[in-house]
C-alpha cells in the first residue's frame, strides 16, 4: 500500500492524467455541494436533474481550464504562495467557463444567481485541502519507511532550534519537513528582532530574539525537549555581522551541532530546492580539524568521584564543569571569587543537571585557609585549577596581583589538594609560561615549576597523587581573548585592531581545551603519563592573527581591508611576536595521548620553590613589584640551588622598558 501511494512509483504521465482527473471531478463535486449547501440539503427533483445534467459540462470545462493553467505539472509537495496564487485564478477560471459553457448550452434555467460564487469557494478548498492532505500523507509514509526495515526504530532525530527572519524559518521548516531522513526535529525558532514571540509558525513556537538563545535552551530543557542542534536558516546571511561568530560561539559552549541552510535566496526556488545543510564551527578561523580525544576513558575515570573546579565561573572553568556534569560525578564543587561568575554556573548546574549534588564555594584561591577549609569539607578527588589572571597587560601592569593569583593561589590549591588526598589535580597553563617575556607567562611558568615538583615528590613517598599541567594556545571565544575583541570592534563598526602584522599565536576551541584537561587526568589515573611532565596538545602551525581577523571578516560576509579596516598598533609590553610551545631547555616527547605531545623540563627541587615563593609572598604582602619582578627573574633564571649555596645570581632582564637588578638571597627572605 505504501509503495502505490509513493508518486516516485507512478509513471509521471500517468500521475499528470490523474491529477487532471481528480481536479476536474472536484469542480463537479463542488457544484454539487455549493447546490445542498445553497438549499440546505432540500433539493427539488427538477434542481437535481438539472445539476446531474451539467456535471459533464461542468467537470469537462474545468478539464481544459486546468490543462490550460497547469495545475497537473506543479510539484504540489513543494507547496508555496505562488502556487496557491495560480491555483485559486485556475478556480476561478474553471467556474467562470464551466457556468458559461452551461448557460451557452441551455443547462443552467435551474441555477440560483448566488451557485457559481458558493461553488467557488468550495472548489478552492477541495484544490487546496487535497494538496495539504497529501503532503501531508506523503510526509507520514516518507517517515514511516525511514523507520527502518522490519519495523526497526531509526535513530531518534535531533532536536532542533532554527534561527532566521520567519520567511527563511518558513522555507527551511518546509524542506525539513519533506525531507524527515535529514534527522531534525525543529522544537523552536528564534527570529531575529525577537517582535514575533510567543507566536507560533507551522506550529512551531518562535521563542525569542538571536540574544535569547541560552534562555531558549533552558526553557526548552526544563520541559525535557532540550535542542541538540542549531540551523541558521537563509544561508547565515540574513544575520548581522558580528552576532554570526558570537551565535556560534554561544551555541557550541552550549552544547549544540551548528549548520546553516544553503538554498537561493528566492523564496519561491528555495522552496522547491532540495534541503542543503552546511556544518559551521569557530575552529573555521583555525584552518585545522578539531582534535577528538577519547570520551570512554574520559568517562570511566570521572564516574562516581569527588570533583573540584577553580574558575568554575569562567569561560574553561565553566566548559569544564558542563562537561564533568554530564559524565556522572559523585559530586562537583564550583569554586570562584566571582559572584556573579559562580552564581550563573550554580544556576547552570541547578537547571540542567538537578540531580548532581553539588556544592558552590565563594572562595579566592589566594585565601590559603579557605581554600583548605573548602578542601577539608568536600575532599575532592578530582582537581581541575582553571583559576588565573590571564590579561597579558593587566597583569603586566599589577604584577603583585599577578603573583598572588598565578603563583601563591597555585600553591595554595596545590598543597590542599595534597593535604585532603585528591587524587590528581590539573592546572591550565598557556603557551606564554614559555620562555616568558612578561609578568603572566612567568608567574604561570612557575606554577608549572610547582606543580611538576610535586609530581616528582610524591614519587619518593607513599602518597600517588598526580599533579600536572596542560599547556593551552590561545582558546578562541574565551573571555576577555582575541575572537570577543574583534566581535566588539565589528559591532561598533570600528577597524579590527592588530599588534604586528607578522604577530602570531597558537590557536585551540574551548571544546579542545577542556578535552585536552579531561584526556590528562583519565591517562594519569590510568598510570599512561610519565610523572614530571607538561603535556601540550598538537595545535597545527601557529596562525598569523592578521589572517584570523581577515577570516572573522569573511565570516561577517565582508571584505577585509575594504568594507573593514584593519588597524596595525603596535606590541605590548609583555608580549612576544612569535609564541612557543617548548622551552629550549625542556625535552620534547611523544605521548600515549594522539594528538599530544609531552614536555619534560628541568625541575626544580620543592624546597627551593617553596623558599622562593615565600619571598614572593612577602614582597606582595609589601605591595613591592620591584622586588616580585626581581624574584620572578631570580627563580627562573636560576642555574644553582639555594639549598647549597643560599644564593643565586642571574643576569637582568628587560621588564617593560625598566631593568630590574637580579641578584638576592633567597634563603634569607624565607
């Protein structure tokens, strides 16, 4: 029964003749109701004689009139307001020659004036109503075969937001919907001014504006048809320049596949185009696949434990915590110095994983008594350290507020993560810790060096804690980088500003950072990662930052240097032309992880860092930058130990445009 119905088995000739047939015979039967409708069912004898006796003029009018109109030769599938345009003239044509064609005849005497107007109406309906319902069946077939052979359910389709002007939602909803094999299911729209709310198109509500896409998926999700996927219909052109990147962005942090429809920007032809979906990513500005880790080791090594995330509230911290929560921890600790920050990922947290215990701490890593209270309380296992101050010239600029972050808050997260029995801890590290020219990248430097201490450590005693670093490019989208800055500067129409022509950098997606993070611990608890080592992950060629702005305004649909300027102003203080991944002194080495590679540099012993950065604690309580720039240098310049000779001396190096002295005592300032 279903293959007689599917039209792709009719021969096409055969299909236009009883297309033809059925229409005719409507403008017969709709005479015949406009009769009963007209005298409410009391028909006299010689009335129904005389409509049996003009139905073959009738139904054989309308067949040279909708032969004429070529009704029969329109893909009706396709439906769209031009077709329903031709076929209500085709109607009206059809009633008008067939009254003629019967009065001309001498077969209307018994025709009331008002017939030809009622019959028109209905046969307009019965044309239109019999379309819609075979649509409509055909969808229903085309759905059923697609649940697979021998009654075997397909894969559920993907629950689906679509953004885009209502009339591209329109035509994209309509492609969908013939085409269900594509696998989506459209459960919102959101439009672009957000004036349509609460209205509903093919039933469909519309939720909000293009800025109402987290609150979207939260509404969706609290009444469980929470989207997978995100379709920007009218090929992605009908949205704003900048707000295309930031959409993409916002969707992936949350979690959701983006595509874009590509059909003509006619209305009319792209309703009879076939469905055409193109997959956009942010790491389109990487020029590079997205590295894919292992998800099963992942899993089975976050299953069932204690979790503890600094900078829960920030854009890693934040991608760490959705991640973690979706793989079934025992419990998660959100730990942040942010307010707002940790209250918006409590909510997160609160709304989409309601049954996760978990626990929000308002606490700054470098409060070193709290931090240890919060470790006592909840005795993690797990410790992601995701805390920093990462603004290469604010920190530049506060390098005591720098050291107490980077430096002192490492230390403390570290040393309670050893007191309190986690079993391992993962601190985020940037490629600027190397070889570092500037107040960031040393103070993260030495959180590497603090870490990879206590990893050799716990070597010689009984204690298997695991503490390690992830080193990270620069992570596009994340708050306060590079992709934000060049959003806002599009938004306010302004050129694109970049510090060198020839600067560039390590890019990464914040999916690949957390991955990254994730992979490190699960291959650590696996005991598949050397003790002592950094591990960096295989990031491509550097990209010059000149061609990500070009790329982001290509993706604007714009062209660089004409419709937006781009702006050359200068480097910064702190900041490198070329960034590195490995220190010159450090060995580089494969790793059991694909698509990472392992550093392993010269340690330095625990007692030593802790001396030194006793001494930092000191000049920062003293508010002194001059002697924390000097201790910095001091500690990673150092060749000896100050346990053998209490004294180190290295040569000055350019701060800004002032040189600091390098020499002190170490030991002395413990």
């Amino acid at each position: 029964m279903i293959d007689l119905l599917r039209t792709s088995t009719i021969p096409r000739y055969t299909r236009k003749a009883v297309i033809l047939l059925a229409d005719s015979l409507a403008t017969g039967a709709a005479l015949a109701v406009a009769l009963v409708l007209r005298l409410s069912g009391d028909i006299p004898p010689h009335m129904s004689q005389g409509l049996i006796d003009a139905l073959p003029v009738t139904v054989l009018s309308a067949m040279l009139v909708f032969y004429g109109a070529g009704l029969h030769r329109r893909v009706w599938r396709f439906l769209s307001p031009s077709d329903l345009r031709v076929l209500v003239a085709a109607a009206t044509a059809a009633v008008v020659c067939s009254t003629a064609a019967t009065a001309l005849l001498g077969l209307a005497e018994w025709m009331p004036l008002s017939l030809p107007i009622i019959q028109w109406f209905v046969l307009v309906v019965l044309l239109a109503s019999a379309r819609f319902a075979w649509r409509a069946l055909r969808g229903h077939l085309r759905a059923t075969t697609l649940n697979g052979a021998g009654g075997e359910p397909r894969a559920e389709p993907l629950r689906t937001l679509i953004v885009g002007a209502p009339e591209n939602a329109e035509v994209l909803l309509h492609q969908l919907e013939i085409a269900p094999e594509a696998g989506y299911r459209v459960v919102g729209i959101l439009d672009l001014t957000g004036k349509d709310v609460s209205l509903k198109l093919h039933g469909i509500p519309i939720l909000g504006s293009l800025d109402f896409l987290e609150q979207a998926v939260q509404r969706l999700d609290a009444a469980h048809q929470r989207p997978e996927a995100l379709i920007i219909a009218g090929n992605g052109d009908c949205i704003p320049t900048p707000r295309t990147v930031r959409l993409v962005s916002e969707a992936q942090t949350l979690g959701l596949r983006v595509v874009r429809s590509l059909h003509p920007a006619d209305p009319n032809a792209a309703r009879q185009a076939p469905l055409s979906l193109q997959t956009i990513d942010l790491a389109d500005l990487l020029g590079r696949p997205q590295t894919q880790l292992d998800n099963v080791a992942i899993t089975r090594a976050i299953a069932g434990r204690r979790v503890l995330v600094t900078g829960a509230g920030g854009t890693i911290g934040r991608e760490l915590v959705r991640q973690i929560a979706s793989m079934n921890p025992a419990q998660i600790v959100l730990l942040d110095a942010g307010e707002y920050n940790l209250y918006s990922v409590d909510m997160e947290m609160a709304e989409h994983f309601p049954e996760l215990p978990r626990s929000a701490v308002l606490c700054s890593i470098r409060q070193r008594q709290s931090v240890m209270d919060a470790f006592e309380e909840y005795r993690p296992e797990l410790v992601f350290h995701a805390a920093a101050l990462k603004h290469v010239p604010l920190v530049e600029q506060n390098p005591c507020a720098g050291v107490m972050t980077n430096v002192l808050g490492t230390r403390n997260v570290a040393d309670a993560a050893r007191q309190w029995g986690a079993r391992a801890m993962v601190q985020i590290s940037t490629d600027k810790a190397v070889n570092p020219v500037g107040v960031m990248g040393a103070t993260k430097r030495l959180g590497e060096l603090y870490c990879q201490a206590l990893d050799l450590e716990n070597c010689r005693t009984d204690n298997p804690a695991r503490f390690m670093t992830v080193r990270f490019g620069n992570v596009l989208g994340s708050s306060g980088s590079l992709i934000p800055l060049f959003q806002r500067q599009l938004d306010l129409h302004q050129p694109l500003t970049v510090t060198h022509p020839d600067v560039e950098r390590y890019f990464m997606t914040v999916h690949e950072a957390v991955q990254l993070t994730l992979q490190s611990t699960a291959c650590a608890l696996e005991g598949n990662l050397g003790r002592g080592r950094i591990f960096v992950l295989d990031m491509g060629a550097p990209i010059k930052i000149i061609d990500i702005a070009r790329r982001m305004i290509r993706l604007a649909g714009l062209v660089p240097e004409r419709d937006v300027p781009i702006d050359i102003v200068g480097l910064r203080p702190g900041e490198k032309l070329f960034e590195e991944l490995f220190d010159g002194s450090e060995e580089k080495l494969p790793s059991t992880i694909a698509g990472v590679f392992e550093a392993e540099p010269p340690p330095i012993p625990l007692k030593t860092l802790n001396y030194a950065f006793d001494g930092l604690a000191e000049a920062t309580r003293k508010g002194d930058s001059a002697a924390v720039l000097a201790r910095l240098d001091l500690v990673l310049k150092a060749r000896t130990s100050p346990v053998e000779t209490g004294r180190l001396v290295v040569p000055a190096i350019a701060h800004g445009r002032r040189v600091v002295p390098m020499t002190t005592t170490i030991a002395g300032s413990a």
